[in-house]
C-alpha cells in the first residue's frame, strides 16, 4: 500500500471520528435541552462526513419538533437516500408528513400542502432513480475490482509456473 494510499485512510479516519465526537455532543446538548447547540453540533458532524445518517435523523427530529417541516423533511429524505431500510427514518419522514397534514387541517392554507407534496413526490422519484443508480455503479465497481484482483492472481501463477519451469529446464 502507498504513502498516499495510508495517508488517505487516515485522513477519512480522523473526519470519522471528529463527526461522531461532534455527533456525540449533539446528542448530549439535545439530552440537555440546547436546541441551538445540539443543532450546530449535529450541522458541524455532517461538515466532516455528509454520509452520517444519525446527524441528518436527529436534524430532522429536531426540526420536525421545532415544526420547521420543510427542513426536517430534506434532513430524513437525505438519511434516508443514505440508509433507505432503516425504519426509524421512514417513521420520522412519516411523522413529518402527518404534523403537516395536522398544521393544514388548522389552517386554511392550501398553497403550504401543494408546497409540501409535490416537491416530495418529485424529491422522491428523483432519489429513488439516484439511489438505484448509486447501487448499480457500487456493483460494477466490485465486479470490477474483482475482475482486476483475478487477472493479478492469473498473472502471479502464470509468473510461477514459468520460474518452475526455468527451474526445471535448468536442471
């Protein structure tokens, strides 16, 4: 493995671990009682690592009980394209939607339900395609990687059996 290669993994490392101390203090400042602490915690995790599916769950719990809908949605549609069987992100996601249907049937604006839905349905069709993509291009990554680590131990036999050869030639 190169310097670069080991420099690189520690680099995601270390970004590792500051966003889950980040996310750690989060949590603690939400258990507290800080919203505002908690919320910049939990935004300073996702800085080191966008793909923190606990960051984005616990923003839009946190957003969803400020009743800022719009954003709690866009946080759990994200965790969710990044995790999309965990349960406790389509409960969320779920409970975001029923407090907004719940703030429209209080009130009578109509133009905040076309504003929730149809971004959503749309935000939805488009993720999914995404996520699909992510998937087959992650697939055809590995079966690459794969096809190259069988073409380099066809090649290291194929370097064996011809020194064994010299070797038996030189007998």
């Amino acid at each position: 493995m190169s310097q670069e290669d080991l420099t690189a993994r520690r680099r995601f490392a270390n970004r590792y671990e500051e966003s889950l101390a980040h996310l750690e203090e989060g949590l603690a400042r939400l258990e507290a009682g800080d919203v505002t602490g908690a919320i910049e915690k939990l935004e300073t995790a996702l800085r080191y690592d966008r793909e923190n599916t606990l960051a984005h769950g616990n923003l839009g719990l946190i957003y969803r009980q400020l009743g800022q809908l719009e954003k709690a949605e866009d946080a759990y549609r994200v965790a969710l394209d990044l995790e999309p069987a965990d349960p406790w992100l389509h409960r969320g996601l779920a409970a975001v939607y029923l407090q907004a249907a719940q703030q429209l049937r209080q009130t009578s604006d109509r133009t905040a339900l076309v504003r929730m839905r149809v971004p959503a349905v749309e935000r939805e069709r488009r993720d999914t395609r995404a996520v699909i993509r992510r998937h087959q291009l992650r697939g055809a990554l590995r079966r690459k990687a794969h096809r190259a680590d069988a073409a380099r131990a066809r090649l290291r036999l194929h370097i064996v059996a011809e020194r064994r050869l010299v070797d038996l030639q030189a007998l």
